[in-house]
DNA sequence: TGTAATCTAGAGCTAATACG
DNA sequence: CGTATTAGCTCTAGATTACA
C-alpha cells in the first residue's frame, strides 16, 4: 500500500468513527429526552415475556460470575460499615460490652488493659488525642457537678490541698510572686481599695473586741467526732443516784449562766450565717449589710430595712421547721381578733 | 500607708484505672 | 467506645499577713 493509499484509509476510518459517534450521540440524547416513556415500555416487555427476562438473567449471571460475586462482596463490606456507624449498633455494641463485662470481669479488664496498651503502642499520639478529647467531652457537660464534687472533698479534708499548695509554693515560688506582683500593678486601684476596706474591718474588730476568726471550717472527721460525741453524752441514762448527786451539786451562778446564754445567741447567729447563701464569705456579706444601712436615702433604707427584716424571718423559721416535734399550722389572717388560745387539741 | 508575700478556695487539665 | 472516679499538678483571684 503506498503511503496516499494509506491516507485516504485513515481519513475514512477517522469519518467512519466520528459518524458512529454522532449516532451513539444522539441516540443518547433521544434516551435522555425519553427516559419516563422508553422505561415504561421496557417494563411492559418484560411483564408480557417473564420466560425471556429469566432466560437472560441466567445467562448474564453464568458469564459474569467472578464479577457479580465481588461486587455483591463489596456491596456487603459497605453496608456493614455503615452499620457499625449507626447509633442502634453502637448501642448494640455498648450492650455487648456490658454483657460481656457481667460475665466475667476480671477477663475483660484485662482485655481492655491489653487493647488500649496495643491501640497506644500502634498510635500513642492518636491514641492520647482521643482520650484527652472523650475526656474533655464528658467533663464539659458535667462540669457544676464535678466541681461540686471537688468542693465537697476539699471542704473535708483540706490537709491534702494544702500539702499540694505547699509543695507547689516551694517548687514555683518565684512565679507565684512575679504573678502576684503583676495582678497588683494591674489591678493597683482596687487592691489599695481593698487593703483600706480589710483595715478599716479590722478596726472595728478590735474595737468591738471580736476574735481574729469568728468561723471556722468543720471538716468532716470533726463532724463524725461531734456527732458522736453529742450522741454518747445525750444517750447516756444516768442513774437515779447520779441525778440525786445532780439535784445536790453546787446550783449554776447567774453569771455562768448568762455566759451560757450569750454563747447559745452567738452559736445560733452562727449556724444562720453559715446557713447564709453568701456562706463563703460571711464577713463580706455582714459588710454589704452595714455599708446599706449606711445609705442615706430613705426609701431605700426601708426597702434594705424590710429586706433584711424577711431574710432574718426566713432563717428563724428554717430554725423553727428543724426543731418543732408538731407540724406548723396552717396561717389563719382574721383580722381584730386574738389567736385562738391553745387547748390540749390545738397545740 | 503602699507594696510584696503568703495562704486559701475554686476550678481546670491530664492521666490512670475501673465500670458498663 | 462511653462514663465515672481518683489523684496530682497548675493557675487564678482574692483574703490575709508581713515588711519597709
């Protein structure tokens, strides 16, 4: 074949393939135009020649066997995937889990130690990254509650923050006071403020001969102490010679006695400031009072006047509610007219 | 009296471990 | 994997005390 002969093939050849290709084309665009009709018709086909649909299905599966079954394997892969993905199996897995706990914990501790030991040694910063984060998501929607937790613990026992405190103090002890002198420069206003509020308290603590502390903390080994103790003494039967010796004894002076009383006032007003919302700072909140009382406008005075006067009300009847052994009765306004008086049924 | 230091409570962060 | 507990550090603000 010389070489003009072999042009002229290729010209054809080349106008024969793009012929085709227009033909493909617009047959294409005539299935997409009728997509609703020519579906319509090949289901009408298929339902009017049942034999020849099965016919073919045998066929098409026979030639493409290696190609069906790994695709239906895939297929299969994908969908279990997605499973595992989805919330009623990871709830299915959870209960799994716990199951497989309740049958014998000590094994599954020790297969969770090894998997998490073998999860870190594969990826330790993965591994670090996800627990920091699951962590993190747990202690963000329980954060009231844990630190209420904490509080509770610290407020028990002490001694271990302290120690804590301490250790930290003796190893940073050059950065706690730069800080300390920063947060002074850039607070300075305010904490000269406050150093004249402190003095001016202490003034009148000393004046008014109060102690340095007038509250402490009670922890709660001092309370189970307390509180047994108060049960020992309160539980004790004396014995008909012991009360004579009692009746006998030395009668208690006046003066002890209103010793005695002022210590029961003081341990009440006590007990109502520790009951106090403001029960951190007691001593603020008595100095938020006295500074209102100060305010010279009238109104306002009243209004603080009543205020307190409620608040006081409140304390005295959470006091009276804990100690009464009868209920309280119901408050009957009439007025112009005296309280019934008590009889044996209307106590 | 102003400034610095120390103490304390509360909260945050991290990691280990146990339970489900 | 999620949820809880525990322990040890760290940081911060504010109260209290010490110093010059």
């Amino acid at each position: 074949m010389d070489s003009e002969a072999q042009g002229a093939s290729r010209e054809k050849v080349r106008t024969e393939s793009e012929r085709l290709e227009r033909r493909r084309e617009s047959r294409r665009r005539y299935r997409e135009r009728h997509a609703d009709e020519l579906r319509e018709q090949s289901r009408q086909w298929k339902a009017a020649h049942p034999e020849k649909v099965k016919e073919y299905g045998v066929r098409y599966r026979a030639a493409h066997l290696e190609q069906i079954r790994t695709s239906n394997r895939e297929s299969a892969r994908v969908k279990r995937a997605a499973d595992r993905k989805s919330v009623a199996s990871a709830k299915r897995r959870r209960e799994k889990g716990r199951e497989r706990y309740a049958a014998d914990p000590k094994a599954h501790r020790e297969y969770q130690r090894k998997r998490r030991a073998a999860q870190r040694a594969a990826d330790p910063e993965g591994y670090r990254k996800a627990k920091k984060q699951r962590t993190k998501r747990w202690r963000d929607s329980h954060r009231d509650e844990q630190n209420a937790k904490l509080r509770a613990k610290h407020r028990d026992n002490p001694e271990v923050k302290r120690a804590a405190a301490e250790r930290y103090y003796a190893a940073h002890g050059d950065e706690v006071r730069e800080r300390r002198r920063a947060y002074y420069w850039a607070n300075r206003e305010q904490q000269l403020e406050t150093q004249r509020r402190w003095r001016a308290r202490e003034k009148r603590r000393r004046e008014a001969g109060l102690p340095p502390r007038r509250l402490h903390r009670v922890t709660a080994a001092e309370r189970a102490a307390n509180a047994s103790e108060a049960e020992e003494f309160f539980s004790r039967a004396r014995t008909r010679e012991e009360v004579k010796q009692m009746r006998r004894g030395p009668r208690t002076s006046t003066v002890e006695l209103a010793q005695w009383n002022r210590a029961s006032v003081r341990a009440r007003l006590a007990s109502a400031i520790s009951a106090d919302s403001d029960a951190v700072k007691p001593v603020a909140a008595s100095e938020r009072r006295r500074e209102s009382e100060n305010l010279t406008a009238r109104g306002l005075k009243a209004k603080v006047a009543a205020a307190e006067e409620e608040r006081m009300d409140a304390i005295a009847r959470a006091i009276n509610d804990r100690l009464r052994q009868t209920p309280r009765r119901a408050q009957v306004h009439r007025p112009g007219h005296a309280p019934p008086p008590r009889t044996i049924d209307n106590v």
